[in-house]
C-alpha cells in the first residue's frame, strides 16, 4: 500500500514543483504563482484518490453478490481483486 501524504506535504510538493518549472523556465505564468500551486495541490490530491475511488467503486459492484458472499459461495477478497485489476486494465490506470 502506498504512503499516505499529509495536506501539508502535498502542498508542499505542490510549491516547490511550481517554483521550480517556473525558475527552470519549464512554464511561463501568466498569474500568480501561489494560483498555480494550489492547481497542482488539487491535481495531485485527485490523483492520489484514485485508489480510494475505484476500492469504492468495486465496493459498490459487490453489493450484487452479498448473498452469495455471505452464503460463502464467493470468497469477497478474491472477488474483489479480480473486480479492482479488470476495472484498472480496462480503463488504463496506474496505481
């Protein structure tokens, strides 16, 4: 499982990539900066939530097998790994 980053981290992260494409001359800002920063700290937490939101997602697929889940016809841990890779692959995500 991945490190959980804090706010504060993520935020950080989020400046520092900002200051240096902008000192690196990698982007020219037509803004301020700080507007730009909290872009990233936005993309970077949307990111970072990817793995939550498809875990729900597979969650939310498996509520239609809870009676045989729970008649121990289907192993839900074995269901759900099998849910969570068809999901990744066919949409192409990394996590």
């Amino acid at each position: 499982r991945a490190m959980r980053l804090s706010k504060e981290r993520v935020r950080h992260m989020a400046e520092s990539l900002a200051e240096h494409l902008q000192a690196d001359g990698h982007i020219a800002l037509t803004g301020e900066r700080r507007t730009f920063a909290e872009d990233l700290e936005q993309a970077i937490t949307h990111e970072l939530s990817l793995e939550d939101r498809v875990n729900e997602e597979v969650r939310q697929l498996l509520k239609a097998y809870e009676q045989q889940i729970e008649q121990g016809q289907v192993d839900y841990q074995k269901m759900f790994q099998m849910v969570k890779q068809k999901l990744v692959r066919e949409r192409g995500l990394i996590l």
